[in-house]
C-alpha cells in the first residue's frame, strides 16, 4: 500500500514541526488513509492492529484542528478500555502538541481521593483532550459536573477489547451525554459483528478502512515448543539462557493469577523478572512499565492487558507462556516485537491440550510455526497432532426399553402378578 509524507497530508506547519523533532517523516499506511478523512470531517470506522500508528492516525487530524482554539472547552473525548493505554495515548499528545500548546488529561481509576479530585476540577473546567476509560469517566458524568457540550470528536480506540469486556452499556450512556452533532472515529483491531453493529447506532455514513491483521511483521522469528505443563519453566529458562543478550523480553500468560508464580519461578531460575497485572496497585503499574521501557527491566511477565495499546519500542522477544484462546489475540501479542522494520522473535509453549489453538493461528496467519522439542535433559515433549483432536466415545449400555422376550420373571427379579 502506498503511504504518504506528512508533509503531504495538509497538516498545520507548527504540528509538522513536532512530527519532525520526534523523529517521523513517513506516515504510516493507516496513517496515510485516514488523517485525509478526519480533516474532512467524516466518521471513520477503522480496522487495523497494534503497531500500524493507529494513534498517530486519529491524534494528528484532532490536534491539527485544534490549532489556534482559544477557550479550554472539551473539544475531543477519547475513550479507551485500559488505564494503560489512557496514559500511553495522553503522553503521546503531549509530545505531538509541543508547539501548539494543546492541553489533555487522562480519567483513569485506580489512584487516590486526590485523583480524583484533579479530575473532577479538570472535567468542570475544560482542558482539550480528555481521554479516559468507560468505567471511571460514568463515575464522575453521573455526579453531573462533567461539561461536554461542546465535544466535537469522539474517538473510540481498542473498541473490540472494550466490548471484550463488557463495557458496552457503559459506552452508549457516555455516548447519551454529548452533542448530537459530533464527529465519531471508531478504531479496532478486530472486526466481529458486535463492532458493526455498534458502529451502524453510533457513526453516520462512516468511510471504512481495513489492513490485513493476518501475519505478524516479516522480521518476526517464529518457533513453538511442544511441551508438557511441568517442562514448561525449564524450557522458558533454556530460552533466556541462550539470549543473555537481550535486554527487553515480554512472556505472556492467560491469566493474572499465573505472573506472579512464572516471576517467582524465573527468579528461582537465576533470571529477575517483573510481573504486571490488574493485582497490582496503578502507581505499581507504571513503575514497572518504566521501568521495562527504560531497560531497567528486562524480563517482564504480562497478562494479555499488555498486548494491545502499549508502545513499548525494541522489544527483542515474545514469549506465549500459554496460548491465546482467540488466534488474533497471538498476533497482538507476537506484534509486540518486530516493530519499525527491526527484528524479533517469538517463542509459543504449546501443551498437548492447546494444540489445536496452534492450529487456529496457523491457519490465520496462512503459515506453519516450526515446531521444537524441548532440551534432552528435560525429557520428549508431546508428539505433534496435524487434523482435530478426535473426541473419545463414552461406552455406556443402551436402557432398557419394554419386555423382552422369554421369562419376564428372570428377567427382573420381579415375581408375576
């Protein structure tokens, strides 16, 4: 696909200028469709997965419309499913707005009375941007302080994950709390039919953009290995050996509760590591993410709430400590490395049970994951299965129906009458 300059896309020369001090010149292909359609003013309900500049791609039009706006009204609500992605997307802005003064705050749970308490005077007093995610931002809207009436943008980003977890009601109140007339940009990385059918109540004649989320990027180094749950950890640990020189390396898990035993087992093994999941406290949170993005750490375990939204760069490996149940969820995940143009890897430990997962991304990404056995001195792995897991046939006897032939007496036990 063809993709465009910035300074091809009619932006404001004061925005141009900051694009260009953090280090950008070519838009990305999303970036290049759809800032053209944001300017005009059109809904957009757009398809695309981590990675592709999606941000840039909705941020850059809103702030180019925001240049020279003089009262602190909220012009533009983005709503996101994460408190995570709340803080990327608002620091994001602060760096692209740097020389035209645009201001934003993030409405996020998870903090103390003070917290909220800034976020209620910003919500009373206006600041540009404000983005937020569903739960926290009906908290204070219910409360009745909130001004949105002059909210001329609504952006909704990771949609998917927001209906994923069930904040579907919560979105159609806020929605009930702006202006009639707005502009609505619906960003996700999948495209269910729960997403159409929200977009076909929520956007007005929207111009539709779609990439592929069918592979992860070409400079992604792909391998599984089949192995048994107790192997699992032994296998992982022979993985970190053999790359002591990395310095940035993610390993997903399925669920929180399993972080905290994979961090305890990997310190155990000699390698320190860092856990992130929704048991941690926020202020915990982020500093363990930067801790991660400034190398300090290098081995973090994350439940899936990492593998989408969050713009961590020059990660050298992913590791699938479990399979993801949905093959899309496995390319938002190994998507965490390779990204602009570099090289990584990605390594998924397949059980027996989640062999058939396996197969489900094979087919999505229309390729077949070299598949490995685990070191000798861990002992064989499971064999690969190709086709369906055959379901085993109970044996059971069919009940008896009706008198049989010959001595009913026999039969049953029971004398006749």
């Amino acid at each position: 696909m063809d993709t465009k300059k910035f300074s091809e896309l009619n932006l404001d020369p004061q925005l141009l200028e900051a694009i260009s001090y953090m280090g950008f010149e070519d838009a990305t292909p999303i970036q290049s469709q759809a800032i053209p359609l944001v300017l005009e003013g059109r809904d957009v309900l757009a398809c695309a997965q981590t990675g592709t500049g999606k941000t840039g791609a909705f941020l850059l039009p809103i702030l180019n419309k925001l240049v020279g706006k003089e009262d602190t009204s909220i012009n533009t609500l983005i709503i996101v499913p994460t408190r995570e992605l709340a803080v990327q997307i608002e620091q994001q802005i602060q760096g692209f707005s740097y020389f035209i003064s645009a201001g934003s705050h993030a409405v996020y749970g998870g903090g103390d009375g003070k917290d909220w308490l800034v976020q209620k005077e910003v919500l009373t007093k206006g600041t540009d941007i404000i983005v937020a995610t569903p739960g926290k931002l009906l908290s204070h809207l219910k409360l009745g302080y909130v001004k949105f009436d002059k909210v001329q943008h609504l952006v909704m980003d990771e949609a998917d994950r927001m209906l994923d977890m069930g904040f579907i009601d919560d979105l159609k109140k806020i929605i009930s709390y702006l202006p009639k007339k707005h502009q609505t940009l619906m960003f996700s990385a999948t495209m269910p039919k729960s997403i159409r059918e929200l977009a076909k109540r929520i956007l007005h004649n929207p111009s539709e953009i779609s990439l592929s989320i069918s592979k992860p990027a070409a400079g992604v180094d792909q391998k599984v290995y089949l192995t048994f749950d107790p192997q699992k950890i032994g296998v992982l640990s022979h993985i970190l050996s053999e790359r002591k020189h990395y310095d940035s390396v993610i390993i997903f898990t399925s669920t929180k509760s399993k972080v905290f035993d994979i961090v305890r087992a990997l310190k155990k093994s000699g390698f320190p590591a860092k856990g992130i999941s929704s048991s941690l406290e926020q202020s915990e949170r982020e500093e363990v993410l930067r801790g991660f993005r400034s190398k300090r750490i290098r081995i973090l375990v994350a439940t899936d709430v990492m593998s989408r939204g969050i713009d961590i760069k020059e990660i050298n490996m992913v590791v699938n400590f479990d399979v993801p149940n949905d093959a899309e969820d496995y390319v938002h995940r190994v998507g965490r490395t390779a990204r602009a143009n570099t090289k990584g890897e990605a390594f998924s430990l397949v059980n027996e049970k989640d062999m058939y997962k396996l197969r489900k991304i094979e087919e999505l990404i229309d390729s077949s994951v070299p598949k490995l056995q685990p070191p000798e001195d861990l002992g064989a792995g499971p064999e690969w299965r190709e086709g369906a897991p055959k379901k085993k046939r109970k044996n059971f006897k069919k009940p008896y129906k009706g008198k049989k032939k010959g001595n009913y007496k026999k039969q049953s036990g029971v004398p006749k009458k």
